[in-house]
C-alpha cells in the first residue's frame, strides 16, 4: 500500500500523468475516478488515444457513479432493511435535501418560517427521495454509515476488487467524501489523490462535517485528521510547472493565491512556440470588436447571465476547467473588477477559483474586458492598444 497527495499547477498534466500510471500498471486492476462526466470522458479518451481502447484492467467512473456502484447499491440493507430488494437511483440535488413536505408536496415550516428537514433516524426519507433516489448530498455519508455498519466491507470489497485507486479532482471532495478518503488511505488498495486546490469551481455538495477543510484545503485535511499510522506523501514538485500558461500568465494568475506554492511557465521547446502577443492584456469597450477579430479569443464570462460579445465563442468560467485555449478574453465581474484594481480585496473563493480558472485556460495570452481610465494601470496588466 502507497498514498500520495500530488498538489498540481494549472496546465501541469495532471491528467495526463493519471493516465500514464494508470496505463504502467500490469496485471493489476485499477480505479479512475474524478468529479465531473466531462472529466471522465477526458480521461477516457486520453486512454484510447493512447492504446486504442479502455484495457478490461481499467475502470473509469466518476465520484458520484462510483460511490452508487461500489458503495450504495451492495450494501444499502445494512443501512435500511427494507432496502434489500429495490433499485436505488441518484438525484443531483441543486440544494440541502430532505425537507419535509405535506401530502400536496408544499413545504412544512416552523413557527418561525423555517423548512423543516428529516432526521437520521428516518433513513428513507433522510437519504432519498419519495422513488428512492439518494440525494447527491447524503450519499457520501451513506457509504461511511454503510462501511461502519457493515465492519468495514464496504472498503473491504473495493480492496479485493482494484490494487490501484486514482483520484483526480480531489479538490472537488467535501464533507463526508473526505471520510471516505481517509478509509481509503487505510485500506490495501495504494491510493493516487491528484488536484489543484486553487481549481474549486465544483463542489460535490455543501456539507457542514469537515467544514473548515473545504474550498481546497486537502493538504491540511491529509496532514491534520489522517492517524499517525497512516503515510501519505504529499508531492508539490511532480507537477509545479505549467505546460499550457506563458510565463506572463503564470505571474498573474499567482498574484490571487499568494500563499501558495508559485505556478511557472516550463521551458519545454514544444510548449513555448515563437508567437506574437503574449501576456496579459486589459482591452477597453472601443477595442473589444476588434481584438475579438483580430485573435480569436474564445470569450469566458461567470455564467449565461453576463455580458459577451455576439458571434463569437463563449464559455462559462466553471465549465472551462481542463480546457486549454491559445487566447482567452474574461468578462470579469464586478467583484473581479474591484480585486484588478486592489489584489488585496477580498473575493468569494468560489468567484477566485473561478477567476484563476479562467485566467489559466490561455496558453499564449489572456485579455480581460473592462474600461480603464487612460491615467490608471491595474499592476500585472498590459494595456492592449492596436497599432494605427
């Protein structure tokens, strides 16, 4: 048994470097797992890119099919008896599940207008809706609950069935998913955690258990609430330095984590083409249309809600997590606005993981769309004025 926690730069290959373990491995099963159906399929075709098709050795899941098939649906009696015999769905639940509602489906509230929620001692109504669903906030501790009442067989049987478990994304985990981490660090199978703290733009729910270790902190997690008996090492040089990001972008995007470990720019030939306009770039209203002309910059904006160009490429900031752009132009918010200005203000860490998001999506250069006054230059930002 061997755990490692590798703590990776945007654009380090992260993703790649699971495949390649992945694929090094003979004669031993292994599990891939990561957060997001857009996260699995890169992986997936990563792995057919490189052998032509996914070896009978290899499972890809993600977080939330992995944890219906390995961890609800063998063992979902031990938490419920009366469980025994039905099919168990999933239910993606936009916010805290469970509460209590009359026979006509309207809310039931306290004296003081608050929802009402089932308790544990409900289990049926506490994990899952009426046609039995799990909500994908109380799965995780399903499985924990199922683990414990089961002594253990829960990990017992993913032990007896892979040799090798990869965790990509595992800034993404929360609450009682870092439970599962830690009986995953105890058990036989080695366990591979590769992520970027700085990348929450997902959560798998908003739990209250392990509160002060969300938003990324799975350094802290691994080095204070793993037991002494259990090694992890925690790498953070595999994979400093950016593949993807020009040095300019680097710089910038460390100015929004400045107590972490600096993301640079490789120096590997291929990565660094002799191209024009490289940097970070403010482009103003009266330039906008052309710049987007001019270099093809795919727009990325909060959410469908704000502002962007027409007729031209536009994605929202948490879906473009694992993308790789040559040029990117951000429609920052106004929050964002005020932290260009003064690097010192605060911002929503959910808005910040998202801003550094984008802001690394850019191999070559990175605009940022705002008007600034011609006396005035945000620090770390170029302003882009076209030749006359």
């Amino acid at each position: 048994m061997s755990n490692r926690l590798i703590v990776a730069a945007a654009g380090s290959g992260k993703t790649s470097l699971v495949v390649d373990e992945a694929l090094s491995i003979t004669g031993e099963t292994v599990l891939l797992i990561t957060y997001t159906l857009v996260n699995e399929a890169e992986l997936r075709k990563k792995i057919i890119r490189q052998i032509g098709c996914i070896p009978s050795t290899v499972t890809v899941l993600t977080w939330f099919s992995f944890l219906l098939h390995h961890g609800v649906r063998p063992f979902q009696s031990v938490v419920e008896d009366s469980l025994h015999d039905q099919r168990i769905g999933f239910y993606l639940n936009p916010g805290k599940s469970g509460q209590k509602t009359d026979k006509h489906r309207n809310p039931i509230k306290n004296s003081k207008g608050q929802p009402i929620y089932w308790g544990k001692k409900d289990p049926l109504h506490y994990y899952f809706t009426s046609d039995l669903k799990i909500y994908a906030d109380k799965i995780s501790q399903f499985v924990c609950v199922a683990d414990k009442n089961s002594g253990g067989s829960v990990i017992n049987r993913l032990q007896a069935i892979f040799d090798h478990i990869f965790i990509d994304e595992i800034q993404d985990l929360a609450g009682y998913d870092l439970e599962l981490v830690n009986l995953l660090l105890k058990c036989k199978s080695s366990l591979t955690m590769v992520g970027d703290p700085r990348q929450v733009t997902y959560l798998t729910h908003c739990p209250s258990k392990h509160k002060k270790y969300a938003n990324g902190r799975i350094v802290d997690f691994i080095e204070q609430k793993t037991p002494p008996s259990v090694h992890c090492e925690i790498d953070e040089s595999t994979l400093s330095k950016s593949h993807r990001n020009s040095a300019e972008i680097c710089d910038y995007s460390n100015r929004l984590y400045p107590t972490f470990a600096g993301n640079y720019s490789c120096e590997c030939g291929p990565c660094r083409p002799n191209v024009e306009h490289l940097g970070v770039f403010i482009v103003g209203p009266a330039h906008f249309a052309e710049y987007l002309s001019k270099y093809k910059p795919i727009q990325l904006r909060l959410d469908k809600s704000s502002y962007a160009f027409p007729g031209h490429p536009v994605m929202n900031m948490g879906a473009s997590k694992g993308q790789t752009f040559d040029r990117v132009i951000i429609i920052p918010t106004p929050q964002m606005k005020n932290w260009i200005w003064d690097n010192t203000c605060n911002l929503a860490n959910m808005t910040r993981a998202k801003f550094y998001v984008a802001i690394t999506r850019a191999r070559f250069s990175c605009a940022i769309y705002m008007d600034c006054p011609d006396d005035q230059q945000p620090a770390g930002l170029k302003r882009y004025l076209p030749l006359s």
